[in-house]
C-alpha cells in the first residue's frame, strides 16, 4: 500500500470501471446470476417451509438469519472476483466467487455477522407487529411496510460506510484476524463516507436508466458498481486501479546504432 493516497475523482474511478469490464461484461453478469439464483432458491426454500403461524414465523427468521450467515462465503468471493477485475488480474476466473469455501470460510461467515445483526435491526417493527406488541391501524399498513424497508436499507447502507471494506480486506490479508479487519475497514472509512456516499448518489440516476431495459440493464449496473466499489476500495489504501487505456513507454535498444528508442505498448 502506498503511503500517499491516492485521490482519484468519482468520475476517474468510473472511467476505470469502464475499462476494466470491456470484455469481461458477458462472464460477469452470468457468474453473478449464478450466484443470485443460489440465493434466491434458498429463500423460495424458506417461504416454502414456513407458515403464518408464531412458530412458523419464529423458524422463518431462523432460516433467513442462517441463508444470510452462509451468504457472506459469496459476499467474500463477489469480493475477491470484482477487485481482480479492478487490479486487472489475468487470473481471473467465474471460480473466484466461491473461494469463500477455501480456509476462509469461518471468517467470512463472521464478517458478515455484522450486516446480519444491522438487517435485522431493520426488521424489528416487523417482528413487533407480528407479536401484536405494536398495532397498526390497516391505512396505515402500507405506509408502515414501506417504512421498514426503507429502515432496512438505510441501516445496510450505514454498515457499509463502516464495514463495507472488510472482504476487500480479508482478500488481501488471509490470515488477519476478524476484529481486526473490522477495525482497520472503520480506521479506513475515517473522512471516506462522504465519498462512498456521493459514489452511491451519483449512481442513481444510472440504477433508474438501467431499469428502462426492462430490467435486464440492472444485470450490466450490477457488474459496473460492483467494479466501482473495488476500485474506491484500491484508492482509499492509496493503490492504483488498473487502467487498460495507459500508455507504456519502455525504451528499447536500436540494433543499428545502438541509440536508445521508445517502445510503445497501447
């Protein structure tokens, strides 16, 4: 790590992204997809297995506080695929999204421990309700609704601005300890929050156009954020994100007359 941040502008680090997806658009989404559907086949699983009823509802929490433990083992290996994109890594493989079910499995699991435990703070008026130890009044039903999911994701985006580095972290160290890699994502995140927070405004209004494609555009803005949070990752431990567009002049030796000349390699 270099010990100079470097200070890309958001729209450098979009341009990076860019760059390092040509050509990998294609696999990216595809090892995505495969990811997601093992996610979503456990959830159907789950709503399958349970019913309305207390103990139904009691064992459905069970069930998806497990399914969110064990998906921290792919949040490790979305991880360690999208930062060797960014790095520009020829090793990159599909593979590489379940690398979470090598040595580091249990750390994984605890890391994502902490964005279980801050989803499921979103999740208590639900559980209120559902116990009657809160009562709503049925027009405000959907007002209610809308507001536990909005509380949902404002509590994920608030562990991310303390947590989100931690896989990124993980990948890079093996054999660091949890708690200390928590703690060095926070230490990183110190005066970052206003960036990461302007890096996810700023890709609203390419989410909502993604949406246009009839949903498909969301699939290619998944693999381009995804990249994009890697490389804000690369540049707040001040190394450089890969950039296919550099230029590289080495200088070579003239067989002629000895004389040095430049060698360019686009």
């Amino acid at each position: 790590m270099n010990e100079e941040k470097q200070k890309f502008k958001i729209k450098e680090l979009r341009a990076f992204a860019r760059g390092q997806l040509i050509g990998k658009y294609g696999v990216s989404i595809l090892a995505i997809l495969v990811v997601a559907s093992i996610y979503y086949t456990a959830a159907l699983i789950e709503a399958s297995v349970v019913g309305d009823s207390t103990p139904g509802y009691v064992t459905g929490l069970v069930i998806d506080v497990v399914i969110q433990l064990l998906f921290g083992i792919f949040a490790y290996g979305r991880s360690v695929y999208f930062l060797k994109i960014a790095r520009g890594d020829k090793s990159l493989s599909a593979a590489d999204l379940f690398s979470g079910l090598k040595g580091v499995t249990d750390k994984a699991i605890l890391i994502q421990a902490v964005f279980t435990a801050f989803a499921f703070l979103g999740i208590i008026p639900s559980v209120l309700l559902h116990f009657r130890l809160i009562i709503v009044p049925d027009e405000y039903f959907y007002y209610f609704s809308y507001g536990v999911l909005l509380l949902q994701a404002l509590l994920s985006f608030l562990a991310s601005l303390y947590f989100g580095l931690s896989f990124y972290l993980l990948s890079d160290d093996k054999e660091a300890d949890v708690r200390d890699i928590l703690k060095k994502s926070m230490e990183l995140m110190k005066g970052k929050k206003g960036r990461l927070l302007a890096i996810y405004l700023s890709s609203i209004p390419l989410a909502i156009l993604s949406l246009c494609a009839c949903g498909i555009g969301t699939l290619w803005f998944g693999v381009f954020f995804e990249t994009l949070i890697a490389d804000f990752y690369l540049d707040t431990i001040g190394e450089h994100p890969y950039d296919p567009t550099a230029v590289k002049v080495q200088p070579t030796q003239n067989p002629s007359d000895g004389s040095s000349t430049l060698d360019i390699h686009l």
